[in-house]
C-alpha cells in the first residue's frame, strides 16, 4: 500500500502542476476559443495518463480514464457537463479509501441542443488503448459543438469515492 500511497502522492502532485498549468492557460490566452480550454485540458490530462503510470496499482482495473457527458444536477443548478476522469484503485485498500478520481470537467449552461446529447461515457483501460481513446473524445458530438463555446466553469479535482 506505501507503494499506491506513493503513486498516488506523485498523481495529487501532478493534478496541482496540470491544474496551474490550465489555468495559466485560462489566465494567459482568455481570448482563445472553448476548443483551446478543452483541448489543452483534455492533452494534458490524456498525457499525465500515458506518461505518469500509477505503480503499483498495477491491477488491470487499477489505472483507467473516463470520457462522460450529460445534463446533471449536483445541488448548484442544472448545468450540461463534459468531463474526463483518471480512476486510481488502491491495492491492499478496501472501502471509500480505496478508489479515487482526478477529474477534469467543463461546465455549460443548460439547454435543448446540449440535451439532445443525452448521458453516455467511454472508458479507456489502459494506457496502450490511449490514443485510440483520445480519437474517440475528440470525434463525440458533445466534445466537438462544445469546442466552440465558452466554458462558463473548469474544475480539477482530485477527491475519494
């Protein structure tokens, strides 16, 4: 478990170098269109993925992206989201200790067009499966309408679940 621990120490330390990173982006380039926002946020944390591997979480379940969309309610108010989520698995770690999420998520308002998207996700398993995947979010009709709109909300966050 020191081992995980450790991974996972050397992941919330990538979140927080990847989370300056876009928000220098955000701060530095606000001209730039929602596809700049989301691409970039989407490259680094596809490259986080494929370069900084969680050993030894090495289950074949322990280290996985998520790619999901739709219209939720979290007690903010109804907003349409479009995330991508790095899974860790713990080993030797049993209950809520044992799996955590680094999230990357955009946040858009509401509307008939984005509802029109439904809920879906994509998951990829390994990091040989990568690029593959990297097509697959950048070929979805959600990720490419809201590459042209400002997103109003952009959160990274790591957290327990």
């Amino acid at each position: 478990m020191a081992g995980c621990t450790t991974c996972l120490h050397t992941a919330i330390h990538e979140t927080q170098r990847v989370g300056r990173r876009v928000r220098g982006v955000r701060r530095e380039q606000r001209r730039l269109t929602a596809q700049a926002h989301t691409a970039v946020g989407v490259a680094l944390l596809l490259s986080f993925y494929e370069s900084v591997r969680a050993e030894p979480c090495s289950a074949p379940d322990a280290d996985m992206l998520l790619f999901q969309w739709g219209t939720y309610n979290w007690g903010e108010g109804e907003s349409f989201e479009l995330s991508l989520s790095r899974q860790f698995i713990e080993a030797d770690t049993e209950g809520e200790d044992a799996m955590s999420q680094l999230c990357l998520t955009f946040k858009y308002p509401p509307s008939p067009e984005l509802a029109s998207f439904g809920e879906g996700n994509r998951w990829c398993e390994s990091p040989s499966g990568a690029q593959d995947f990297a097509h697959d979010i950048r070929s979805s009709a959600p990720y490419q309408r809201l590459a042209t709109m400002v997103p109003p909300s952009v959160r990274l966050t790591h957290s327990y679940v």
